[in-house]
C-alpha cells in the first residue's frame, strides 16, 4: 500500500482509562497499561495516544504528550506504553497508581503498513523507537513475514522491547555504545549482509535520524522500501495546530507534512532526516 493510499484515522477515543499497571523496567523506562474502551484498544503498531500527564510537584505539563502504542488486547480493552520518563510529562505519569484514572486520546495517526509479498523484513530502532517497532514483531508474525530487529541502546540494560521481538520469534541483534557494537559502521555492515541474504525486502526504523540516514542511504543503492516513525514534538496531536510539520521530498519536491495527521510512519526515503 502507499503513502497516499492509506485511509485516514476512522474514529478516536477521548477517555480516562484505568490505570491497571506502571512499573519501572529499568533507570529510565516505565510500563503502563491502562484499561480503556473497546474503540481505543483497536489500536495498531505505530499509531500513537495523547496523553494528558498529572502535574508533578512544581511543575505544569499543560498540553498531553504523544506515546505510541506498545500492546493493545482488542479481548482484554487494554492499551500499553513504554515510555521514558524526560520531563514534566512524563514525570507526572510516573505518578500514576494502579487504580488511577488516566486521560487518553486515540488511537491517533497512521500505523505500519506490511506488503503480501514481503517475506522477511529487518527492524532498526534505538531508544524510545523501540517502544513504537516492537509491536511491528507481532504484526509481522501474523502476517508469516520474518523479522530481523537490530536494537541499538546506550548499554545492554537499555536494549527495549528485545523480549516482544523474540516472543514473535525475530532474530534478534542487540548493538550498545557501551560495547563499541552500535557505530554506524557495524550497523551499515549488519545491514549488508541482511541485504545480501536476501532477509531485508522491507526496512522500518524509529528513534534515531542518524539511523534513519543510514537506511535511507541503503534503501537507495538497493532500491528497497521502507518506513519510519517520526518522533516530533506535538500540540493537538490531531492535525489542527500544525506545530509537528516536517519537510519531506517527494519526487524531487519539498512537501510540508504534519507528524501527527499524516504520520507519523512514513516513507522512509521521503523523510528528511
Ligand atoms: C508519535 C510519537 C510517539 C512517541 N512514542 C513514545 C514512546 O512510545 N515512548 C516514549 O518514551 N516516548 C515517545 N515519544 C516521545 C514522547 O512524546 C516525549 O518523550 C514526551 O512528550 C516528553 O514529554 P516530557 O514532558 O516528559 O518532556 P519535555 O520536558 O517536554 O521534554 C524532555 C525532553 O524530551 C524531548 N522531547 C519532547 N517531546 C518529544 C517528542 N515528541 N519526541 C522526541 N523527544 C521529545 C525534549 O526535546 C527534551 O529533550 C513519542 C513521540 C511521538 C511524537
């Protein structure tokens, strides 16, 4: 399916969940999941929720903040997250409690998209772009497509969503700073041979522009497909405000998009990184 022909978002939820878990995983992440309605637990990989954040001591996080959906159980009315805590926002919902009401706007934007005649595909995030791919594991599991995930983190305790890619059974590559393995070099090297292998018909990233240049660089000496889920700050979240517009190029034309309303997965060669 291309770009243009993706449907737009057919109906949103504008609720206040249940908060049902919000624990830590390690330094710097937390999960949560909340209990919602039907409607918002229809959420797929690489759609995102407005979440409005409680104020923490001192501090006023006025607009909600974007996450992407991590798990979502159409059967169970739940929608999960994982998400770094950065800032005010997230600081607040740190704070919430099992049993908590949490304000939730979704699911928001355009998903992932996988082609019928993709065989194998190969997943490249880092940091908080692992929290948006890791759902594209089960999503690619159900549809019979293999997936290589190289998970790229500052160390090893930081590697995310490595175990919802092995359940979905990906091969799975974890690169850290720490160990001298996530350097581009590697990283283009890996994806060569993933290349060459005949394991990368399609390539998806998130988090990372200087891995987004990397792929968009392969993508065009190998003439292969791809997308990316563009993380960009947000207002509205639903396509009014315009504050989350980013350039693209498409057919040698620079074209204005909104991350929220048009994405935020896109064309990984249209993007600018
Ligand atoms: C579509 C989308 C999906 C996202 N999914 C996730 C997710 O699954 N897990 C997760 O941890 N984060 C995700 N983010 C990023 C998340 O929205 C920001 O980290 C959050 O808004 C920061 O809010 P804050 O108040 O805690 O921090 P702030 O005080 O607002 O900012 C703290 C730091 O985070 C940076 N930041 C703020 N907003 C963003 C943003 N939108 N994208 C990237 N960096 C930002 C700031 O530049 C600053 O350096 C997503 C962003 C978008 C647009």
């Amino acid at each position: 399916m291309t770009y243009a022909a993706l449907p737009a978002t057919p109906s949103v939820a504008d609720e206040r969940g249940i908060v049902l878990h919000n624990e830590k995983v390690n330094a710097e992440y937390r999960h949560l999941v909340v209990g919602t309605s039907a409607l918002a637990a229809t959420a797929k990989p690489g759609q995102f929720f407005q979440l409005a954040c409680p104020q923490p001591p001192g501090e006023t996080p006025y607009l909600r903040r974007p996450m992407s959906v991590y798990g979502a159980d159409p059967k169970a009315h739940t929608v999960s997250f994982l998400y770094k805590v950065a800032g005010a926002g997230t600081r607040g919902l740190a704070m919430l409690r099992q049993g908590d009401r949490c304000g939730l706007m979704g699911p928001l934007g355009h998903g992932f998209w996988l082609d019928q005649a993709w065989r194998n595909i190969v997943v490249l995030g880092r940091g908080v772009g692992l929290a948006t791919l890791g759902p594209l594991a089960g999503m690619a599991q159900k549809a019979g497509v293999g997936v290589t995930a190289i998970l790229s983190a500052r160390s090893p305790a930081l590697v995310m969503s490595e175990e919802v890619f092995r359940e979905a059974g990906a091969h799975v590559i974890a690169v850290t700073d720490s160990e001298g393995t996530a350097d581009p070099a590697n990283v283009d090297r890996l994806m060569r041979g993933l290349i060459a292998d005949g394991l990368c018909a399609a390539m998806f990233t998130c988090g990372s522009s200087r891995l987004l240049k990397l792929l968009q660089k392969l993508a065009r000496a190998h003439d292969l497909p791809g997308q990316v889920a563009l993380e960009q700050q947000m207002a509205c979240g639903l396509g009014m405000c315009f504050c989350c517009v980013r350039d693209f190029i498409v057919d040698g034309q620079t074209e204005h998009r909104r991350v929220c309303w048009d994405g935020p997965v896109f064309d990984l060669r249209e993007a600018v990184a």
